[in-house]
C-alpha cells in the first residue's frame, strides 16, 4: 500500500482530489471521515470527479437494489475511511452491510482511504476492541440519533497487503479525522 502522511483535513481532503482525474466514476464510501474532510455531506464542496453516489441512491430510491449493488461494486475509485489501522500496517475495517468491503477488497480500480492517527493501534486484537468498543457504538448512536433502529458489525475486513501495486493509498493525518 502507499502511504501519504499529512497534517491535517484540509491536507487529507487536497491528497485525495489530488490522485482523481475528472473521468474517474467514484464511489465515497459513507464516512464520517470524509464529512470531517469536506468531501461529501451538508456543505460539502464541489468535486472534479464522476460521483457515484447519487446514482445509487436514485436506483435504491426506485426499488432497483440489485442493479444498485452491481455498479457500487466495481468503481474505478472507491473512497473512505477504516476502522483501525495496526503498527504492523493490517487495515481493519467493519461494516453493517458489507457494501464498501467488495471494491475495498478487490472490486475498485483504485483505494483511497483517510485516516486519522486515533485509529492507529498496537495490533489485530487492539483493533478489533476499537471496532467493538469505540466505533462500532458510536455509529449505533449516530443512527439512533438520525431515527434509525441502530447498528450493527456483521462484517469485518482485514487486509494485510495489496497484490496490485498502487492500487490502495492511505492518506493518513497525524490529527484525529473521524470516529
């Protein structure tokens, strides 16, 4: 994986749009990470790529799920954030559905993934306690908050390495980016 180190969202959010062309079809994986870096969300500031997401959400909105799960899983970009990020560089990622864990794992052309340094951790077993005890309640409370019925782990994501060469970044801040 490449790593680029930053200081901050600001610099997180320039790394990214520096490594998208405007052909790219992008999928920005849900993040609060990415709210945090002004990539998607209320506010958010216009992007110079192809935004996937809108998209999917018009197919989900019509009823046509399985047509909206095909084209989210092989974009040529897949944004987002992880979970927890060990010493030894294993990626850890959680998820309810498991939507971004098929382009996260092989299905994207390419992986750009923002991190704060609060998700940096000693080992597997650390991350895995980050994800049950920190990450994994805090979504359940912000979907709560948003009237939802909650949140759960029913997925996990490890990821040790990558075969292809520069086909996964990490964007890694030395501040504190997201949940």
């Amino acid at each position: 994986m490449d790593v680029q180190i930053v200081e901050n969202a600001t610099a997180a959010r320039a790394a990214v749009l520096r490594r998208l062309s405007p052909s790219d079809r992008v999928l920005e994986a849900t993040s609060e990470t990415l709210k945090e870096i002004g990539l998607v969300g209320e506010g958010s500031n216009p992007v110079p790529y192809l935004r996937l997401r809108p998209e999917l959400d018009r197919l989900a909105r019509a009823g046509r799920r399985d047509e909206k799960r095909r084209r989210g899983a092989g974009p040529d970009v897949i944004v987002g954030s992880v979970h927890a990020v060990t010493e030894a560089g294993e990626v850890l990622v959680a998820s309810g559905t498991g939507s971004q864990l098929g382009p996260y794992g092989y299905g994207a052309g390419r992986v750009i993934w923002v991190v704060g340094a609060q998700k940096i951790v000693r080992d597997l077993p650390e991350g895995l306690r980050r994800i049950r005890e920190f990450a994994a309640r805090r979504e359940d409370a912000r979907v709560r908050r948003l009237g939802g019925s909650g949140s759960v782990v029913n997925k996990l994501l490890i990821v040790f390495g990558e075969h292809h060469p520069h086909r996964v970044t990490l964007v890694l801040a030395r501040s504190s980016l997201g949940v």
